[in-house]
C-alpha cells in the first residue's frame, strides 16, 4: 500500500490534518505503509493528499481510507463495542463540524497566517509553476466551505462568520477535554480511530508556529488534549515518520531547503501585496476573539429582535 | 455583532416567561413542505412539547423569507424571533427550561455529537435527495417547492435553490457521492443511533432531550413520507427500537397533547409532509 502525503513538519509526522488522520490510524493499526510524499516533482501534481494507492485503485479521503484498512485486517478498532463504534462516529462528525472550519480558517483564510507559515510552507513543497497556483486554490476552497457550511443569513462576511466558528471550535475543544479526561485514549489504554482523528485535527493547531494563535491559547490551557498529543507523538511518532531511505530524504531535505529559500523570498514580496489587497481590517478578529463569553453562550446568532 | 445580540437577547430573555401566544412558522404542510424542513419543523415541535411549552403553529407559504437565517422553522417569542433548533434551545434555556441540566459534561458532549451525527449525516442526506437526485427533484421538489409562485418565479426559485444545495454539497465533498452511498450513510448513521439507543427509552435513559426531538424529527418524517421510492424510509425501518423510539415519542408528547388542547387554541400537529 503506498500512500501520498503533504509531509511534515514543525515536530510533526504530517502538517496536513488529514494526512495526519491517515497516518496516525496506520501507525495504531500497525499497518506497512510506503509513504510517497507530496514535494516540488512532478511525481504527485495535483496536490491531492491523502491518497492511498492501492493496486491501480486511488482511495481518497480519510474515512474511506481508514474503512479501507479495516477491510485489509488493518483494525484499530476491534476493542470497541457497537456503542463506542457509534460513539466514534458521531464524535468525529462534532469535529468536522466544529473544529474542521476554525482549523481551515486559521491556517488557510487568515491572512497573517496564510502568508507567513502556510502559503511558504505549501508552495515549497509544490512544483514551480503550480506553486503559484495550487495554494491560494487551497486558501479559496478553505474559505468557500467556511461560507458555504457557516455562513448563512444574518452571517454573511467572513468577518462575521469568524467569531462564530471560533466560539464553536472552543465549546468543541471544550467538551473534547471532558469526554477524555484523565485516561490516555478516548477510549482506555488503546488508540481508536476517533484518537486518529482528534490527534490529525488539533496537533497541527498545537505544534505550528503561527504568528496568530488564539486557538491555540486556549488549546493549551486545555492540557489533557495538550498531553494527549505529546503521548501519540512520543509512542507512536518518534522515530522519523517518512518510509524513505535516509539518504534520499536528505537530499530531498537539502533540496527543499533551497527552495523553501527561494519561496520565502518570494512570498514575503506577495504577503506584502496580499495585506495590500485585502483591506478588510486584520486585527478585528483578534478583538472578537477575547470578546467571547466563555462556554455556554448566549442565544444564538440568528436571534433578533423582531420589526413588525 | 452576534455577540452583542446573544448577550442581549439573554438578558431579555431571562426576565420575560414563556408568553401564551408563543408562535412557531412553518411552510404549508400539505402543499409545500420539503423533507428536510419538515424534519426540522417536527423537531423543534417535539422540543417544546417536550419542554411543556404551548406553541401555536402558524404555516405561511413565505415562510422560508420570514425566517431570520432564511431556514425554517422560527419562533416568535414575545418581541423575540429565534430560528432553528439550536439557537431556539439555547433561547429556552436563558427562559429557564432546560432538558439536558441533568446530564454530566460527557453526556453533554456525547448528546452535542449525535447532534451533529444527525444534522451532517442525515440531513444532508435528505437534501441531496431533494435537490441533488434528478427523479425526485422534478417529481416532488419542484413542484412542491414552487407552489405558492406562478411563472416565472416557481422556475427561477428552483434553480437558485437548487444551485445552492449544489454549492454547499460540493464544498462538503458529497458532490461526487451516488444515492447508493448517501442511502449507505443513512444506514450507517441509522445504525449508530440505533446502537446508542439500545433498550432505553430516550437517548439518555428515561428523561428525554433536545437530542431525542431532533433524531424524532427526522426519523419520523422520514418514515411517515411517500419518496419516489421506498429506499430511504426501508433503511430507517430495519431498526426496530428506532422505530419504537419514534412511536414512544409520538404517544408520549403528540396524541396526548391533542387530546388536551381540543378546545384549546389549535395545536395541530403536521405528520409529515403528506406527499402523492
């Protein structure tokens, strides 16, 4: 089985969360990958990841893929009870809805964000002239789920919807930490899929060095999920992730390198245009971020008062 | 802005008790009403029933445009107008009825899952087969949904809604699914509750929740409606205590409540969409 990747990064075995998703199930499942990452060759260039390559089929998406394991006898899940089954399923559509917006809107739509770590970091690792390209088509999709799934009426600019998505990441942050409390997996001593998950979704917020971080403040301040992280990382990551020969990855890591160099450059001259262009204020979403009232809210956004 | 109006609203809202003439909208139950919103209607219905609060049902055909957030149905409260199911509980709860206080953190969090079990799984299900299979669209969706319009509107309605749902099952990945998965995902979600559910009576044992009025609203719609074919209200039925769950909630909260109100002010009840 060989599966393709965006690699990693920032102690991390993948900075994509879905990629992380896929390879953090393999590892629990004890499952041989040949691990083909995403970089500046032609090899991989639609930038589609994670795929699992599997005798001429292409399996995407990472719920397809980790069902595909499973039917290969690959199951980390086979301690679980029909109720946990279930349990696991509707936790990991509370993340998708949750944390999954807040998640594409940090690294992908804030503008701060995109073009210092997230842009550079893509664009590195993507041939030359999709490189241009392939980015902001990945920052455009991020933005348009976020409108299309959250933004409804009174919701209408990506302003607006921004409070919104990040009061429910932090509920979902929230009630993530009760449900794990003080045992090392979500369920027990053993990692599940919904481990593979949570893990995929929340270590990138965790270990990725953004200049802006909100998130990732009250992340931290939740420390199991913090210690829950380092566990999987520590017991299940801490040799090198990649399934290249050493040799080749420092090549590839000289390389890189290089062209990481010559991406900075060029995306500091475009991170400079882009604050140009966007007008829109940057420092507003900051401000509504430390307006939040802490858990439960109040009444919903499309409360208002009626005008006969 | 948001912020402001919850706190606001939460402020006003904690002084004020539930008023008598408390309304819910929703669109024409035997003409006009999609799956979907019947779902939804029928949950929020089962909310406040469960929550002993009496509601009049009003249907407009514009209902859809009365809405705050364009997605039906909404209250009308007192000076207040709340739409959907979330945003109506948390407005019941500043009033001080609350179905989920009992429950510790985990079940808070395990109930805000199945939640969004429900809403991801099988109400985009319900949307993507009114508006996204051919079959049904032009049988029932269409017709259904432009009633109230004559030429030209009825057409061009449709296909805004239409490129809309499209848009939205496109951003979330199910553009490139068939009606065989989806129908597959019903079943998987279906099982999932069904296994949750098990031998109790609600969700989380004997007191009902918001979560038991939302998977109520769209079981039981799904079960009670005439599609094309019988695909998707088979799927829902091969779980029996699903289906005695729906009928529980059905016995417990509707028929009495009717028996109650006849000389009351009408609290009829829409059982689904009756559809050809």
């Amino acid at each position: 089985m060989e599966l393709r990747c965006w690699g990693g990064d920032w102690g991390l075995p993948s900075v994509h969360p879905e990629c992380l998703v896929v390879l953090a199930y393999a590892r629990f499942a004890d499952a041989q990958l040949n691990i083909n990452l995403v970089d500046y060759t032609w090899t991989s260039p639609k930038g589609a990841a994670p795929v699992l390559l599997f005798n001429e089929r292409e399996i995407a998406q990472p719920s397809n893929i980790i069902s595909f394991f499973r039917k290969q006898k690959y199951n980390a899940d086979y301690v679980l009870s029909a109720k946990d089954g279930s349990d696991t399923l509707a936790y990991i559509a509370l993340i998708e809805e949750n944390i999954l917006p807040a998640m594409l809107h940090t690294f992908w739509v804030d503008a701060e964000n995109y073009s210092s770590v997230t842009r550079p970091w893509y664009a590195a690792r993507t041939p030359f002239p999709l490189s241009y390209y392939l980015p902001g088509k990945m920052s455009r999709d991020a933005l348009n789920r976020i409108l299309v799934t959250k933004g409804q009426p009174p919701l209408y600019s990506i302003n607006e919807i921004e409070a919104q998505i990040y009061k429910d990441a932090k509920e979902c942050l929230n009630l993530l930490s009760n449900r794990l409390g003080s045992s090392t997996y979500f369920f027990g001593s053993t990692p599940t899929s919904l481990d593979a998950f949570v893990f995929g979704y929340i270590a990138p917020l965790y270990k990725a060095p953004l200049p802006k971080v909100h998130l990732k403040e009250h992340l931290k301040q939740l420390s199991n999920l913090c210690q829950f992280c380092d566990h999987i990382l520590s017991s299940y990551f801490s040799q090198n992730a990649s399934g290249t020969s050493p040799a080749g990855q420092e090549a590839i890591d000289a390389n890189l390198q290089k062209l990481t160099q010559l991406v900075n450059k060029e995306s500091i001259l475009i991170a400079k245009m882009d604050n140009n262009l966007r007008r829109s204020p940057q420092n507003r979403p900051q401000k509504l971020a430390t307006l939040q009232p802490t858990s439960d809210g109040g009444i919903g956004n499309s409360a208002q008062p009626l005008t006969p | 802005m948001s912020l402001v109006t919850d706190a606001f609203v939460s402020q006003i809202a904690a002084v004020e008790p539930w008023p008598e003439n408390a309304t819910i909208y929703q669109p024409m139950k035997s003409e006009q009403v999609l799956l979907s919103d019947n779902a939804s209607c029928l949950a929020v219905q089962a909310f406040l029933r469960m929550c002993n609060l009496p509601v009049q049902v009003v249907c407009r055909a514009n209902a859809e445009y009365m809405s705050p957030s364009g997605k039906v149905p909404f209250i009308h409260v007192g000076n207040q107008v709340i739409s959907e199911l979330g945003p109506i509980v948390q407005f019941v709860k500043a009033k001080g009825h609350s179905l989920s206080d009992g429950l510790d953190e985990v079940q808070k969090a395990e109930m805000k899952a199945y939640m969004e079990l429900v809403n991801s799984m099988l109400l985009t299900a319900e949307l993507y087969i009114q508006w996204c299979d051919e079959a049904t669209l032009e049988e029932i969706t269409q017709p259904r949904y432009s009633s109230p319009y004559s030429w030209p509107l009825n057409y061009v309605l449709v296909v805004q809604k239409k490129w809309e749902i499209k848009r939205k099952m496109k951003a979330i990945g199910w553009a490139g699914k068939t009606l065989e998965q989806v129908y597959e995902d019903v079943d998987q979600c279906c099982q999932a509750l069904s296994q949750r559910l098990g031998t109790q009576p609600y969700f989380f044992n004997k007191q009902p929740t918001e979560l038991d009025a939302l998977v109520f609203g769209h079981l039981f719609t799904i079960l009670t409606t005439q599609l094309t074919n019988d695909e998707l209200r088979e799927k829902v039925k091969g779980y029996n205590n699903l289906n005695a769950f729906c009928r529980r909630i059905e016995q417990n909260y509707f028929e009495d409540h009717d028996k109650d109100s006849a000389s009351g002010y009408s609290t009829r009840l829409t059982k689904g969409p009756v559809l050809p």
